[in-house]
C-alpha cells in the first residue's frame, strides 16, 4: 500500500494521508494533511462518488497539495489540506457519517480544519461540529462565494491594467462560462463596471437571468471557446485551458474563478507563448477561502474585502515578475507559494 501512495504522482512529501473507516455510520474518508509550516491545515470535505479507491486517493492528494498553495499565497496563516468522503452526495448521506468525521477530525487534534466543498454543504458541517470544533465554514455569515467573485473581479482589473494599460473595463468582452455562484456575482460585477458579457451555462434559467439583467449575450456551451473577446472567464470546470481550446481562445487575457484551469502545468508556458496573460487559479480565487479563514480564526469581519482586494497586487507582482523573467505566470505564482511555506 505504501509504495502505491509514494509513487502515486500526486503525492508531493504529504505530512499526513489518514485512512478513516467508520463501519456504522459507513464512513469511509481520507484526509490529507499536505504542509503545516504555517498554520493548521485547512480545505474542504468533498463527498464524491469515485470510480475507485485510487482515484479518491489521487483527489485528495492533489487538492490538498493545491490548497497549501492558495493559502500561502493568499497570506493566511494556515496550511494546506482536504478530506474525501467516497460515496454519492445524493444518497449516502445521513447525520451519523459526518459525526463520524468530526470524531477522526477531532483525534487530529486540530491539524486539518475541514469546511464545505463540492457533495457537501453547511448543514453537514453543522453535523461535524457535533464532535469536533476543528471545522469552518458553518454558514454563520453566509456562502463565501461573493468574496470569490470579489477577489476575481479585483484580479481581472489588475490584468487588464497590467496587459491593455486601462483602468477602466467600459466596452471590454469578457466570456464567462458558468453562471453559478460565484460566476454570476462576478458577471453583476462585470456588467457593474461596463463590460460586454457573452455567456454559456448548462442552466438555462441563470442564461435568461444573465440575457435580462445584464444584456448577455449567450453561446453553447462549446462555443464559448471561439468567442472574440478581450477576457476569458472560466468559472464552471477545471481543465479548460488545455491544447485543443488554445488553439481556438482568441483572448487576451484569463481570469476566472474555477480550479486547476490548466489540464497540464506546460499550458501555463504555452499561454504565455501565445501572448495571453494567464490569472493563476489558485491566486485570483482564494476570496472565498480568505473569508471562510477570517471567519473561524475570529479576526474581524471588517476587514475580510480589505484582504480579498491584496490579491489585485499579488497578481501585479506575478505578472511583473514573469513578464520580466519570460516564466509562465503560473510558475511565479507556484514559486512564491513555495518560497512561504517551505521554510
Ligand atoms: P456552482 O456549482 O455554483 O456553479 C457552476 C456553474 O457552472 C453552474 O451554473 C453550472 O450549471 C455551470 N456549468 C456546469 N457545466 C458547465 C459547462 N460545461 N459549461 C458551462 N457552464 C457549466 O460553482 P461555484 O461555487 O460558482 O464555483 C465555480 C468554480 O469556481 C468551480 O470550479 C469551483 O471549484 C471554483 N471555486 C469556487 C469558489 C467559491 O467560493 N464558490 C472558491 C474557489 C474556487
């Protein structure tokens, strides 16, 4: 078992992988604890149906790793870590099974912080919190989804300073996919500012949403990738920037919300090499975790969009520091990550 974890490409020196099984609530879990050097690790708890063990596997240690990274970089004083729950959000869940990861949590000690993601939801965590205080993101003050679209919003205005020389986004084309949480808060604001917005969702009623209230214009799902515009925004899937859509973006810039846009870490270079200055994922969304941080740490509410809005000059200094350099902005981003947390 353990060769398959150290071989596993993935793993990337992980301070702790538990394997939970819980027989009478059914759990079966595994949390990650990818790097602590600057605080408790914290990420959230995914409850997914996967095809196999190993592919949990594979999932939480590639999330975990990536979330030392968007803390690091985001200046938070916590590291990096996830959990899975195998299993179907939409059958498997009951009270007792996020009792049962509160318990494991709880004999972490306070080394992983847990909080919702994709399969759970701020009601299952309330379950957690019934054994452990090691979780965040209860929803005491609402979905962080708006400080993601904040922190995107900011970061779009540092690129298309840094890239077009303009201050102001009045007449730029921005095409969003995905109109969910945070990709329809970020396009109220986009619109807000003067933008013209072209839109692909699955979810025809947020397409008609986004057609009334801010004058979208709405394409397929596939052909958000031809669209001329000046911003691509991708705020639904990961792995949207890969060799085929490259050769088909006609953008000047990327900057959206969803995770692990780029399907290989080449594509960064290659990005860089067609001339499209690339917002690093894991830089230009961490709002949502900076408010869910602020909230269990206790530090005042105040001053959550204060913290959200430094990203605009984290991207600055990325985007100055490989333009200088000729580096893929993701590499920088990547660098800078490791410069804080490898002490
Ligand atoms: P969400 O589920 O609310 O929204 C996703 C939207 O994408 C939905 O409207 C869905 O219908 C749409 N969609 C699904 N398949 C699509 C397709 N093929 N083409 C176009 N649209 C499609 O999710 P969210 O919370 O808004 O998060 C969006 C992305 O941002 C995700 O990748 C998520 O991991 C990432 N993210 C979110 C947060 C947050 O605070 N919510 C924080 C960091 C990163």
């Amino acid at each position: 078992m353990s060769a398959f974890i150290f071989n596993e490409v993935n793993f990337d020196d992980h301070e702790q992988v538990v394997f939970v099984s819980e027989p009478k609530s059914g759990l079966k879990g595994i949390i990650a604890v990818h790097n602590t050097s600057l605080g408790p690790a914290m990420g959230g708890c995914r409850m997914w149906n996967y095809a196999n063990e190993a592919a949990a596997v594979n999932d939480v240690l590639r999330l975990s790793r990536g979330m030392t990274y968007k803390n690091a970089v985001a200046g938070l004083p916590i590291g990096g870590g996830k959990s899975v729950i195998l299993g179907n959000p939409k059958t498997d869940k009951t009270p007792a099974l996020f009792e049962a990861l509160g318990e494991a949590l709880e004999r972490l000690g306070g080394r992983y912080i847990t909080a919702e993601d994709i399969g759970t939801s701020p009601q299952d965590m309330a379950f957690v919190a019934h054994k452990t205080g090691f979780v965040a993101g209860l929803g005491a003050s609402g979905d962080p989804s708006p400080f993601t679209a904040l922190g995107c919003f900011v970061g779009l205005q540092a690129a298309v300073k840094h890239r077009l020389k303009r201050d102001s986004l009045e007449g730029l084309i921005v095409s969003v996919q995905g109109l969910g949480h945070v990709g329809y808060d970020y396009a109220r604001r986009l619109h807000a500012a003067g933008a013209k917005l072209v839109v692909a969702d699955v979810d025809t009623v947020a397409l008609e949403r986004a057609r009334e209230e801010f004058g979208a214009q709405i394409v397929s799902v596939d052909a958000i990738y031809d669209v001329p515009a000046d911003i691509y925004a991708p705020c639904a899937l990961g792995a949207t920037l890969n060799r085929d859509t490259l050769s088909r973006l006609q953008v000047q810039i990327v900057a959206g919300a969803a995770n692990n846009q780029l399907a290989t870490a080449d594509v960064g270079d290659m990005l860089r090499q067609k001339g499209v200055l690339y917002a690093p994922d894991f830089v230009i969304n961490a709002g949502g975790i900076i408010k869910v941080c602020y909230e269990y740490l206790n530090r005042p509410e105040a001053d959550v969009e204060a913290h959200v809005h430094q990203i605009s000059e984290t991207l600055t200094e990325i985007f100055t520091c490989a333009e200088r350099d000729e580096r893929a902005t993701s590499a920088v981003a990547d660098e800078i990550a490791r410069a804080r947390f490898m002490r």
